[in-house]
C-alpha cells in the first residue's frame, strides 16, 4: 500500500469541523480517528485525560462615561466572576503594559494590547487592575465576518497569579473606545469553573527487528472556537493517518507510536497529559515526529529540531537528497513536541506553513471554503514525512542521537514557565 493524499484530503474534508476541547465534536473526531487506524489492521484506542474548563453565562461592557455605549464582548472562561451587579471601573489604556503604564492600573478597567500573556498578566495582577480587557482580531474586519474571540484563563496565569475579571472584544470596538476618550465603564462577567474529558488516540506498530527502540509520531486534531481547523491542524492530523497505513502495510524495523492529541490548542494538554502517563516508556523513545500545519497551497516548508545541532545537518542533507526544498534549523516549535523535548526525547516538526496573506489560523477563516489549502499541497509533507520517517527507521544504527542541547532545553524551560527568560 502507497501513501495517498487524495485519500488524507478526503479524511480531512470529513472532519472539517469545529472541534474544541472536551465538548462532543471534539470526542467524534477521536473516534473517527481511532477507527480510521483500527481499519487499517493497527490496535487503537482512547485515552482519556481531564482539563479545566470554564463556561461563561453572561459578559457586558457598556462604556458610560463620556458616552453610552454597550460592546459586545466574551468572557474569559476559568475569569473571575463580578457578581450580580457587576463592576463600575476608570478606563485605562495600557497598550504594551510598560512601567509607567503600571503606576496608571491601579482599581482600573485595563485594556492592552493583543493577547493576555503571562508577562502581561503578572504585571496586572501585582499592579492591582480591577478588571483585564483584551482585543482580536483586526480594526478593518466587517462584522459579519469576523467573531469575537472566546479565550480561557489558563493554569499557567492562574496558579502562580490568582484569578482575575478578564474580557475581550473586537479590535475596532476597542479603537473606538480609545479614540471617543472612554473614561468609565460597566462590565458584568458570570461563570463558572468545572473539569471535562478530552481524549488522545493512540496507535502502536510493533517493529521487527528493533521493538525496544521506539519512533513517536504526533498531531493534534482539536481546533478553537469558529474554526473548523482543516488547516491547524487536521492537515498533520490526516498525513499522521497516511504514514500509520503505510507502515501497518510495510512493518517497521523500529516500534512506532502513533498518537492524535486533544486540546493542543489549550496549552498542549494532550502531549503533556501522554508523557505524563507514559513517563517509564518515554526511555524507550528515541525520537518524536510532529506534524502540525500543511497542505497550504502558496507556503514554505520547514523542520524545526529540537536536538543536538549534528541532527539539523543530517535532516537537512535528507532534505536535499528528497530533492524537497526546506529550511531546517534549531529551534523549538509550539506544539506537541515540547512536553516529549522536556523529558529528552529529540523532536522534528514538519511544517508547511502559509506564506503571508495566504494562511489563516485560530479564527473562521481556517475552513475549507477560503480555498487555501490543496491535496497536492498536502502531499508535499506527506511525501517529505514518508521519506524521512522511512530512512529513520531502516538505519542500521539510529541516526539522531539520544540527546537535546542546552540551548534547546533553556528554550523549552522556557517556554513551559520552568526558567525565566532573563536566566537563559
């Protein structure tokens, strides 16, 4: 059996729908995907994982000094509540919460800029703001084809920082609030916190001649709200498929773990809730494979590796030799293969990224109408996988060496909030 993209892109049409975190679609996917690999004669099944969730059931801001004016907006889920009469607040503007800005924040209602990220939200919090506002997408959006983005309070703002009232809106909303000189506001935000269920898929191929060394294959197939995800990432989610048909034809030499992750795109909770399980086997691992974006019609290949730098030389020269063209470097990759990275395991991340103004991603326009991606597009890293994947495996001696560099592992400190960035 030969790998096919006509068929990955048919999968990948299927599944062209919103597939967030813990709810039922989400569950559909999984088990669609674990069929798809149970007909392929490949042993799979479901692992479950729990994940704070929040659900938000009411959210206002009504600007009522020097105008009126209600703003639609979206609370944050896991955000703390007002309570019934809400929150009456000064308006601050705190754009990229510099110092000065800091010494404004106190008891206010804040906005700033883009996403609400740690850095950001710790400053607010020890600055004692009363209420967080942020903003998506752009001030030139129209209305009827944007939404306003529903965003979580993660534990990683939560647990060192303390909960805090925390909204967003429309960028244009908040332009118009800045240029008509808001001064007070109103918010109410009602919600309230619970666990849900979310799920892996896992598959495993026994190898032939070497089953104690094991070559970790990994794509996440949720998507966030308003987007059917085909491009982030049901793309690597069907290519994943393709590769597990081929080898369930074509034993490997080398064992191969197959897995779909769940609610990568709240925090990787389904890679880090893997490991964590699977921590004893991880030594066995000696590489993880991660597919995440492809099939972008105008775009550009790339392989970050997170390894020793003798790794990037020879998946390059892979490269070359496949006649793909391709940028292979040193770097870390926000996705699945951070927790495996953080337990020693090196990491490839195929990528086809789209080149500007040619992708969308995290919002409604990731959908099969916006005619961005393509199956031959789709087949670029699907072939590129298949070749790298299939020379992996059938070295005589493992090829990548057991082993992360420093640089690599501050980075991945780093970005999982183990080690400032200052100490780096």
């Amino acid at each position: 059996m030969n790998v096919s993209a006509h068929r990955a892109f048919a999968l990948l049409k299927e599944l062209a729908f919103e597939r967030v975190s813990c709810s039922a679609a989400e569950k559909q996917a999984a088990e669609r995907l674990m069929k798809e690999a149970q007909a392929a004669g490949v042993q799979a099944y479901l692992e479950e994982f729990t994940v704070p969730c929040g659900r938000v059931h009411q959210a206002k801001l009504t600007v009522t000094a020097p105008y009126k004016k209600e703003y639609e907006v979206t609370g944050y889920e896991r955000a703390l509540s007002t309570g019934e009469k809400g929150l009456d607040g000064e308006f601050y503007y705190a754009e990229n919460v510099l110092p000065m800005h800091l010494e404004k924040v106190k008891d206010k209602v804040v906005l700033i800029n883009g996403r609400l990220v740690r850095s950001a939200y710790e400053k607010l919090k020890k600055a004692g703001a009363a209420a967080i506002l942020t903003f998506s997408g752009s001030t030139i959006d129209k209305l009827s084809d944007s939404d306003c983005d529903i965003r979580k309070l993660r534990e990683t703002l939560t647990e060192p920082f303390g909960s805090a009232v925390a909204l967003n809106m429309r960028a244009a909303d908040a332009a118009e609030m800045v240029r008509r000189g808001a001064k007070q506001v109103h918010i109410e935000l009602q919600g309230e916190c619970y666990e849900g269920i979310s799920q892996n898929v896992c598959a495993l191929i026994p190898g032939t001649q070497k089953p104690d060394e094991i070559i970790s294959f990994g794509a996440h197939y949720d998507s966030v709200y308003f987007s059917t995800g085909v491009y982030d990432n049901m793309s690597g989610s069907v290519i994943l498929m393709e590769l597990l048909r081929y080898f369930a034809a074509h034993p490997p030499k080398r064992t191969m773990q197959f897995n779909w992750y769940g609610s990568e795109e709240q925090g990787l909770l389904g890679s880090k809730a893997w490991v964590k399980v699977h921590e004893e086997e991880l030594k066995k691992h000696v590489l993880m494979v991660n597919i995440d974006v492809a099939a972008a019609t105008l775009g550009q290949n790339s392989i970050p590796v997170l390894a020793k730098e003798e790794a990037v030389g020879y998946v390059d020269a892979l490269m070359r030799e496949a006649g793909i063209p391709c940028t292979v470097k040193m770097d870390i990759y926000s996705s699945d293969c951070i927790p495996f990275a953080d337990h020693g395991v090196p990491a490839l991340n195929l990528i086809r990224s789209g080149a500007p103004g040619a992708s969308f991603i995290h919002d409604r326009r990731d959908n099969l109408k916006s005619v961005y991606i393509d199956e031959k597009a789709l087949d670029i890293t699907l072939q590129q996988a298949l070749f790298l994947v299939k020379r992996l495996d059938q070295a005589a001696v493992f090829p990548i060496e057991r082993k992360i560099s420093d640089e690599i592992k501050d980075k991945v400190a780093e970005y999982l909030f183990k080690k400032d960035k200052k100490e780096a």
